[in-house]
C-alpha cells in the first residue's frame, strides 16, 4: 500500500493529457492518408489563371482589330491584360495558333478555313461563332456582274499573303472555273483595295468583312462603285457548307439616300472564335462574356441573341464554351466576385477528396482511440482476475507475501499507465476491484491453519 501510494500522486497527473504513443499511433496513419489526399488533389486542380493572354486581332483598319480592342476593354475591366497581335488576316491568325512557339492564345478566324480533321491534330478548339461575315464583290460601275464569271478578263482584289479573304477569293474563283489566267489578280485588300477601286486602279475587289470595317461603307456610297448581288447565292451555300445567304435590305446603309438601292443578296462565312485547346478554362469563360456582349446584340445580319452561338461550327466547341452556351456562367461566377470565385473552385477541387476522406477517419478513429484505452485497462483486469483465482486454488499461508506484492504491483501500474484523463474512472473503478482483492486476502490470512488429518 505504501509504495503504490507514494507513486499515485505522480502517475495520475499523467492523466491530464493524451499518450502521445496514442496520437502517434493513431494520427501518423490518418495524416498520411490526408496527404495522400491532398496529393492525389493536387493532380486534378488547375493552376490559377495566367493575368494575361494574347490574341492575334487581324489588320489594324479592319472589323477583327475593332473587336478586339472591345474584347481587351471588357477584360481589363476583369483584371486580365489581353495583348493584340495585329497581322495579315485569318490565314495567318490561323498559322500563329498552330505555331506553338507564336505566344498567341486565340485568335478570330473566318470560316473556310478550317478544317475539321486538321485543327483536331492541331488542339485547337472553338468558343463558337461571332457574327456572319459577308463576301463583298465590290466593282467599278462599268462592270457588270451578277455572276464571278463576269469578272473575267478584269483587274480583280483578292486579298493579300496571310488574309483569309484571298483563300477564300480564290475558292469561289476555282469554282467558277477561273484561274490567274483568266483574271488579272492583285494581291491587296482592306484599305488599300477600297483606295485602288474608288481610284480606277482595279475593276473589282473580293472582301470578306464586317461591315463595321472602315472601308465598306465608303465603298458602298461611292457612285462609281456597285457591290454584286449573289444570284446564286444559295447555289454557294450548298456547295459551300461554311457558307450562309444573308441579305443586305435596301437603304441599310443610308435610308435618306437610298443605300443600297435594292436588296443584296450575299454569301457569308462564319466567323469564329478559336483557341488553343489548353487555354485555361477561366479565360476560355472571360472571353465567352466579353464575345456575348459585343457580338449579343443585332446587325445587320442578324438578330439580338443569335450570336454567339454553338451550332455550325466546323471544330469541336471547347468543353468550357459548351457548359456555357447550356448553362451560362459558372454559379460561383455568378454570386461571387470573380477573383473569389476563381479561389473558391480552386479550393473546392482540394477539399472535396479530403473531406471524402477526412469523414471516415472521423467515424473510425475515436472508436480505434477508445478501443486501444480500454485494451490497457483490460490487461490489468486480467492481471487481478489471475490473482483472484490463485488466491482460490492456491492458497497458502506461506504465500502471503507474493500475493500482497502482486497486488502492490498491479496498483502501481494502474497508477503508472498512461490513461487520458476521460478514462480516469475506470482505473479509480480497477482500484476499488483490487481493494476487494486486498480484502480477501487479508481474510484468507486472518484464517486459522487447519491441521492436516
């Protein structure tokens, strides 16, 4: 009694705190199963967004660069720097996108240029189509033309090296059975082409643009100049499958001074939208919302909310531009501010394998703790109930000693195991038990001897 006494007093200040043996045990296990999943996370997570991307805009005087300078206001406003690399037109935009090493991110493309099969090899994936652009067969008005077969012998603009208007031009010329030696071909366009057909210099130009471009509603008021009705239009537009007939109304352009004079009938590719396939998701939505607000509204062409749109692309749509075009925004995107949405979904990936993980362990490992605290108090129990029973099969007098020592024994280590202050009831409840143990042995010894026979 004494001993086990004289240690009581420090062992059960032990029960103040957890085993560290126990934590150790029991929480060294379940940390790395949570950095397992952080880890495992952390390979599905994207990286934050870069602030800065770059697009290749097209020609300084054209529609393209006028868009795009829109495009880079609507995303500064976001707190993304969009970087414009003007060049020759879509075939060269088209060219910089394949080109790896270029630096562009995306890029407006006119349609016809595309092929399906290639821009797959090539990873790049569309965010949808903008707006309809017209083919404009502008020509002196000596020139009568209904038909591109009636340009033959003429000087005639088809674009310059690098635009998509002189791949185009040459198509629809190939079709109608000319080639370079049917028709005097200068390779201008834009500005420059406008300027040489208003000054004599050509007798017809081929432009694929908005109408928006500087130099199309000049042209379009030029007494001089006459832009051909496509009496063939939708002949175009079965053979052409990129193509679309749209029409020019009568007094479009000017309602005072009747321009143009009649209803012009024109064929139209698409254009498009086009971006590297590993564009990052966030910025493939940016420039989602700054396509719908400025090509959303009406034109000439078409009517309020058409574009932008999923349908007649001649790539496949971007995964992201096809949530947003069945569903809109990203709810985050919606409720939150943009950086703190961008956070949130970064967090959420990370999170959501580790709370799958961390609810588990939650449930599991009180009922591990509690099972591996009362194993230590069970041991002891074990420990009395063999005494117990010796105390009754194998009694004698001479053994007195050992008993009480085994007793003494076991009250120390009741006092000495390390058990949470929780648990502090059953160890006082063990050296009640054991009391009784003492009890009966005392008994056993007050007992006369019996004498043999």
């Amino acid at each position: 009694m004494g001993a086990a006494s004289a240690g009581s007093a420090a062992a059960w200040r032990r029960l103040r705190t957890l085993s560290l043996r126990d934590l150790l045990v029991l929480g060294l296990p379940a940390l790395l199963v949570l950095g397992a999943a952080f880890w495992t996370a952390s390979r599905f997570i994207q990286p934050a967004p870069p602030d800065a991307l770059t697009m290749a805009s097209g020609p300084e005087d054209g529609a393209y660069h006028l868009y795009a300078m829109r495009y880079r206001e609507i995303l500064a406003k976001k707190g993304f720097t969009l970087n414009l690399r003007p060049t020759a037109g879509s075939a060269r935009n088209l060219e910089l996108l394949r080109d790896e090493s270029s630096g562009v991110d995306v890029a407006l493309v006119q349609g016809g240029l595309l092929d399906a099969g290639q821009a797959k090899d090539d990873a790049l994936v569309s965010l949808g189509g903008l707006y309809h652009e017209p083919i404009w067969v502008f020509h002196r008005g000596d020139v009568r033309a209904g038909r591109l077969t009636e340009l033959r012998g003429r000087r005639v603009a088809i674009g310059g090296e690098g635009s998509g208007t002189r791949v185009l031009a040459l198509r629809l010329l190939e079709a109608n059975e000319l080639g370079a030696r049917d028709v005097v071909l200068r390779a201008i366009g834009g500005e420059a082409a406008a300027r040489a057909l208003m000054a004599g210099e050509i007798d017809a130009a081929i432009m694929v643009a908005a109408p928006e471009a500087a130099y199309i509603a000049p042209l379009l008021r030029d007494p001089a100049v006459r832009v051909m009705s496509f009496v063939q239009a939708d002949a175009y537009t079965r053979r052409f499958l990129f193509l679309s007939r749209v029409v020019l109304p009568r007094g479009a352009i000017d309602l005072v001074r009747d321009l143009p004079r009649r209803d012009t009938a024109l064929v139209a590719p698409t254009v498009q939208l086009i971006a590297r396939e590993s564009l990052h998701p966030t910025l493939q939505t940016l420039l989602l919302q700054a396509a719908a607000q400025v090509h959303g509204g009406s034109g000439l062409f078409h009517h309020a909310g058409e574009f932008p749109t999923a349908r007649g692309l001649e790539i496949e749509l971007s995964s992201e531009a096809r949530r947003f075009y069945e569903g809109g925004l990203p709810f985050l995107q919606r409720v939150l501010p943009l950086w703190l949405a961008i956070l949130v979904e970064r967090l959420w990936v990370m999170l959501l394998p580790v709370v799958a993980v961390a609810l588990p362990l939650a449930r599991i490992l009180p009922p591990l703790y509690h099972w591996r605290i009362r194993r230590r108090i069970l041991r002891l129990y074990a420990q009395l109930r063999m005494i117990e029973q010796d105390l009754r099969t194998d009694w004698r007098p001479d053994r007195a000693h050992e008993f009480e020592s085994r007793l003494d024994a076991l009250d120390i280590e009741a006092c000495t195991r390390p058990i949470p202050i929780a648990y502090a009831d059953q160890l006082y409840l063990l050296r009640q038990h054991i009391e009784v143990a003492r009890g009966t042995l005392s008994g056993l010894r007050a007992e006369p001897a019996v004498a043999p026979g």
